[in-house]
C-alpha cells in the first residue's frame, strides 16, 4: 500500500505542503517567493510615493506595452540561461531585426506582414551563426556573443544608411502595439488564461497521483487559481478604464504558456534542463548536447528578433539606437530576477513574465517621480545584483543540504 497514490496524496495535505514549503526555505529553495514579495513592496512604495498615481489605468496600459518587447527577449534569455550559457546580443539583435523590417517595409515596399517576417528569420539565422560558431570552435558564448554585440551595432548602421531613423506607417506593423482589446473579447482572454493555469495545475496533480507521488490538496490548487483569477479580473477592468488590454501583451503572455509547455512537457525541454545541469552526463546519456545549444541561441535570437519588431510598433519608429540603452540588462534582469539561474538547469519561463514585471515597475515608477537616468540605472543594478546573490546563496545551501 506505500505506493497507493490515494495514501500519498492523503500523508501529504495541507499541513504537508508548509512543512515541505519549509523545508525547500531551510534548504536555500527560496523559488519565487523573494519576487513575489518585492514586487508588493514595489507597488506599495510608488503607490504611497505618487499619490496613487502608479496605478492609474493610463499608467498601468503604458505598463503592459512597456513590457511587452523586453518580456518577449527575457523569454528567450531564460532558455540560454537554463543551459548555463549567456547571450549578450540580444538586445542589439533587438535593434539589427526591427531596422530590416523597417527598410523592406519602408524603404522597399514589401507588405508589414511580409518584412515582419523577414525580420524575425533574420534573427533566427543569426541565432544559428552563434550557436554554430560557439559549438563548432568550442568557444565561450560570452567571447562570441560579445564580438557580436560589437559586429551587430555595425550592422544596424548599415542597414538604416545615412538616413538613421524610419518611420512606421504601416498598419499591420503598428497595430501590433496599437491594437487593445476590450468587453467580451478581453474577458474571454482572461478566462483562457485562468482556465491555462488551472488545468496546467490539475493536470500536474493528477499525473503525481498516478506515478504514487505525493502532490498538494487540491484546495491549495483552487485557492491559487481563485486568486489568480482575481488578479485577472481586476487588471482587465482597470485597463479598460483606460484604451484596454494591449495585443502586444496577449502575444507576450501567449509566448510564455506555449514555450512552458515546450520547457516542462516535451523531450526538447526536458534535455535544455539536462545539459544546463550537467553537459556532461547529458552527453553519456545521449543527448546531442550541440544540437540543443544551437537550437537554444536560435529561438534566443529569433524572439530578440520578435521584441525588436514590437518595440518599433510601439514607437512607430526604428533609429540608430534600436536595441541599445537597457534592453540588454532589463532582459537578463528580467530572467534572473524572475528565478531563473545564472548556473543553469533551474528556472520556468514564467520567470521572464515576473521579472520584467518588477524591472518595468520600477522603471515606470521612477519615470512617474522623475528620476535622473543615472538614478535609474543604479538602482536597476542594485535590484539585478540582490537577484544574483540571491540565486547563489540558494544554490549554496541547495548543495550543502544535498539537494
């Protein structure tokens, strides 16, 4: 009977799911807790500190499209972390993408669809180049993702020639940032995503109990879902207030359940986990371990690529400095700050969503109080380098405990 899974779930009930939440604390397993808290107290501090403006509709639908491109890239980011890797182009791949998409639009009259496109296979044949490059020669990411940090600016500026900037125009491109959502069709979009979460939950559960693992009450799984189906409700009544929930943001959040699906449920995602934890046990176990970096640096590249060509939606323009500036740390913030790990083989995808949360709160709750950029920047540093220290004092623990 010890492996009878009605008995496991039975021993393990609520009161065994805060012992085993205690213990993973104990252990240096803090998950997302530290976010979750950080992000209340952000919101409570820029609520209080502008007068209760942060929370505006206005505010909160410039929030969500603010998001969306440099979510899109952390998505991509999580996946080269998960591997133990680092990708540093991302943000000027960003840039390089949406300028082609740009010219072939503009410049060569090719239709949105068709130069949006091209824009994102351009990076993902750049994505290509640096896993083959970094797999063939046997050379560190950071070597060659850094010379093309370098390489990729120099592209840009030739790409947008001596002109510098172009102007968006065409509709199917800036709808893509322009394009919100309101009544039924909001609502049922948040019901989708409940509905996602609580059947992801519910599936989980049911496939522990069938291999006689324990899982938690399903009253636990309930309670999250109503209080994520809550927060759901909310935001989509604030937003409406407002012009409504943005399309961007539905493809941000459409990206994050498909490629967790991707990471937690298919034989692909399973060995991204395999080799960040260890590439060579994952080689003995043959996994082809430079087919799945490759394959990592190319979506990396390619959803560089997608956030590029939304953040030209959003500004109806692509210049000389597309990509540049912060996209680069706020998409690695993003991701570690989210939870996932700078030494591989741990994390979620939805870490990318949590974390550009907190990156752009912050962000946009110092625009609201008019801080200096230098302020900005260092206070972002401070908010990147707590999340590292935090995910290495927890692998610490985790390997002083043996786990």
């Amino acid at each position: 009977m010890a492996g009878d899974p009605r008995l496991a779930a039975a021993e393990q009930g609520l009161g065994g799911v805060l012992a085993g939440y205690r213990r993973r604390i104990a252990q240096g397993d803090v998950g997302q807790l530290p976010v979750l808290v950080g992000l209340i107290v952000i919101w409570g501090v820029f609520y209080a500190a502008t007068g209760g403006t942060f929370f505006r509709a206005e505010n909160l639908v410039n929030l969500a499209l603010q998001m969306a491109a440099v979510g899109t890239i952390a998505v991509g980011v999580v996946f080269v972390l998960l591997l133990g890797e680092i990708d540093l182009t991302v943000g000027i791949v960003s840039g390089l993408c949406a300028g082609i998409m740009a010219v072939l639009n503009v410049k060569m009259g090719l239709p949105g669809p068709v130069a949006v496109v091209a824009g994102i296979g351009a990076g993902t044949l750049i994505g290509f180049f640096h896993g083959f490059w970094i797999t063939r020669f046997r050379i560190p990411s950071f070597v060659v993702t850094l010379a093309g940090l370098i390489g990729w600016q120099g592209a840009l500026l030739f790409v947008l020639g001596k002109t510098g900037t172009v102007n968006l125009r065409d509709d199917f491109i800036v709808g893509l940032a322009g394009t919100f959502f309101t009544g039924p069709v909001a609502y049922g979009l948040g019901v989708l995503l409940v509905a996602y979460v609580a059947g992801a939950a519910l599936l989980a559960r049911r496939r522990r109990l069938a291999a006689g693992l324990s899982a938690e009450p399903a009253v636990l799984v309930w309670t999250r879902t109503a209080i994520v189906a809550v927060l759901v409700g909310l935001g989509l009544l604030v937003l409406q207030q407002d012009r409504g929930l943005p399309l961007s943001l539905v493809l941000l959040i459409g990206l994050i359940v498909v490629m967790d699906y991707v990471a937690r449920r298919t034989r692909f995602g399973r060995m991204v986990f395999a080799v960040g934890g260890n590439a060579e046990a994952a080689r003995r176990a043959g996994i082809p371990v430079d087919r799945v970096r490759v394959a990592v640096f190319v979506l990396a590249s390619t959803f560089a690529a997608w956030g590029g060509v939304l953040a030209a939606s959003r500004l109806l323009a692509v210049n000389q400095s597309a990509g540049s500036g912060d996209v680069l740390l706020n998409a690695i913030a993003s991701a570690v700050i989210g939870g996932t790990s700078l030494f591989g083989g741990r994390g979620t995808v939805w870490a990318a969503l949590l974390g550009i949360l907190v990156i752009q709160s912050i962000s946009n709750g110092m625009d609201l109080l008019s801080f200096e950029p230098s302020v900005k920047a260092m206070i972002t540093g401070i908010v990147l380098l707590s999340a590292v220290t935090i995910d290495a004092v927890a692998r610490r623990g985790r390997e002083g405990s043996g786990g």
